[in-house]
C-alpha cells in the first residue's frame, strides 16, 4: 500500500516536473506580447508560481521514486534469498560455488531494479510529459507553426536511430575485440610461472598488443560514427532558421504575435543533461565488477581526458566537471577493489 502510494505520487510529481517546460513557454508568450503594454508585473508572478509548483513536483519526483525503489529492492532481495535458502542441501553440494553467485546476483540484481525504479522510470514518466505538453503548447498556442515544424522532428529522429544501431554494432565488436585480449590476460596471469620460465614476457606483450590492434580500427570507427552523429546535429540549426522564417511571415501576414512565435533559448539545460548522462554511463562502466579490466582502464582514460577538457572556454564544458566531482570517490574505489583483488589473485598463483 505504502509502495502504491509512493508510485502515485511519484507518477504525479515526474508528470508535472515534464510540464514545467510547455508551461514555462506558455508564460513567457503572454509576458512577451504583454511588453509595452504596462501589464508584465501582473504576469511575471506567475513564473514564481511555476518555480514553486516545479520544486515541489520535482521533489515527489525524486523523492517518491527512490524511496519505492529501495523498498521494492530490499524485499525483493528478502524474498530472493529466503526462496534460495529453503532449497535442499544436495543443491549447494552439486553446484560449486553456488553461495558466492548467489550473494552476487542477489546484490547486482537487486541494484539494477533499484536503479530502473529511482531514475529510468521517472525519467521516462517526465520526458513522455514534455513532449506531450509541449506538443499541446504549440498547437494551442500556434497551430500553423506547430503543424510545419513537426515533419522536421523525422530529420533528428532517423539519423539519431540509424547512428544508434551502428555505434551499438561497432560496441558490440569492440568488446569481442577486448575480451580477446582479457584471456590472453587470464592466460598469463594464472601461467605467470611458466611464462617467467620460458622467458615469454616479450612475447605475451606482443601477442597482447597484436590482439588490439582491431580494436584500435574499430575506436576509430566509432569515433568518427559519432562525430558524424554530433555532426548531423547541425541540422537543429537549419530547421530553426526556417521556423524563424515562417513565423514572420506568420507575424507579418496572417496577425500573429512575436511572443507566441519565439520561445527562449533550452540549450543550456539541454547540455547539462547530456553531461549528466555521459558521466552516469561512463561511471556505471567503470564501477560494474563485470566490466572487463581493459575496459575499465580505457573508460578511465575516457575520464581523465573529460575532466582535462572540461576547463575549455566552451559553453557549460565544466558541467562534466561539477558532475564527476559527485561520482569520482566511486570510481577511484572500484579501481581500489579492483587492484587488491589482482594482487591478491597473482599472490596466490605464485
């Protein structure tokens, strides 16, 4: 009951954290045409109205969602362990290593629906609310211009789906290409004696770098995949040229008003969240125990080389530095874990 409630609440607060958005513009269109007319001040507080009514539903937003999240987490975790604890003795005893893949599974799994429950779900919820808000904002307001621009939206649309399954493709290869390497690893390190034996150090080295080579081919692919993806972007900039075209000619022929026509500027919230998305995809890689080491090390160069850059004179460029400061002691603990557990493990083969 408690869960259903919060869900609710939840559903209610990331509906209204994605209408903030339409609702914003609706606003400013009427302090806008208001300008000149002696009438803003009477406008203007319903913006202060908006800002209080977008903290309290961000607020059941994140709120809410994480609180069901844990909870839905932790029981399901109870309830996971308890159905593995009434099986039979002969079932740990013909299954090696059954309690530590349990303990494993039991907490990853549980991570994951926690994950999906406090942030995908909501963000879903608050992005499907936006679209649908401010496609009902523009029509209401203009439906002429509304009515054109929306055929554009099929120009940002398809290259973004086409690039997507060609980067996830050339992932896909990427990874073959590291798990190659990974065994030649694996080989090595649980061999270490007979490889100092036989004074094949250089050649293990060579064999290892051999094995890269295709997935240094392949980074090159996929750097340039997504710089066309980024590239393909610019397309934004001609749809809005014509948009601003068409809404004059609105303005001047057909009695519409400046203020219904332009809308301000959303980029500098639409690069804080893209850096918020690439620091949460890269610091979930680097911190999963199955991400493979080499991996973990090219993520981590990933890093250093965002948090370099992000001291450039380039708009919000130090938003991935603001963001990273938050998810770093993580990461520098998974790396912590991951350095004693490949100790220890030499340790023991030697």
């Amino acid at each position: 009951m408690v869960d259903t409630l919060l869900m609710i609440l939840g559903f209610v607060g990331a509906v209204g954290d994605g209408l903030a958005i339409p609702a914003f513009f609706m606003f400013t269109r009427v302090i806008f045409n208001d300008i000149g007319q002696g009438s803003i001040e009477a406008n203007v507080i319903y913006l202060v109205y908006l800002a209080g009514g977008s903290f309290l539903a961000s607020f059941m937003e994140g709120y809410c969602w994480s609180r069901t999240g844990e909870r839905q987490a932790s029981r399901m975790q109870a309830q996971y362990l308890t159905a593995v604890l009434r099986q039979d003795v002969e079932y740990f005893d013909l299954n090696a290593g059954t309690s530590s893949e349990v303990i494993t599974s039991i907490t990853s799994d549980s991570l994951v629906i926690e994950d999906c429950l406090s942030k995908k779900v909501p963000n879903f919820i608050m992005n499907r609310a936006t679209l649908v808000g401010c496609y009902a904002g523009g029509f209401s307001m203009m439906w002429r211009l509304a009515l054109v621009g929306s055929p554009t939206a099929v120009l940002l649309v398809i290259p973004g789906i086409l690039y997507g399954h060609i980067l996830m493709e050339l992932a896909r290869k990427v990874r073959r290409e590291y798990q190659k390497a990974d065994t030649v690893v694996e080989q090595c390190v649980s061999s270490i004696n007979t490889v100092y034996s036989f004074v094949e150090e250089e050649r293990t080295i060579a064999k290892f770098s051999a094995t890269l080579d295709d997935s240094v081919k392949l980074g090159l692919h996929q750097g340039l995949t997504k710089g066309l993806a980024v590239g393909s972007n610019g397309i934004i900039f001609a749809i809005m040229a014509f948009l601003v075209w068409f809404g004059s000619h609105i303005i001047m022929y057909n009695g519409g008003k400046g203020g219904t026509v332009t809308y301000p500027d959303a980029d500098a919230d639409a690069d804080a969240d893209v850096a918020a998305e690439v620091v949460e995809v890269l610091t979930e890689s680097v911190t999963l125990k199955e991400t493979p080491v080499p991996t973990k090390v090219a993520r981590l160069m990933l890093v250093s080389d965002i948090l370099h850059n992000s001291s450039a004179p380039i708009k919000n460029a130090s938003a991935y530095h603001t963001k990273f400061e938050a998810t770093l002691p993580d990461i520098i603990e998974s790396f912590t874990d991951l350095y004693h557990s490949i100790t220890g493990r030499i340790t023991a083969e030697a």
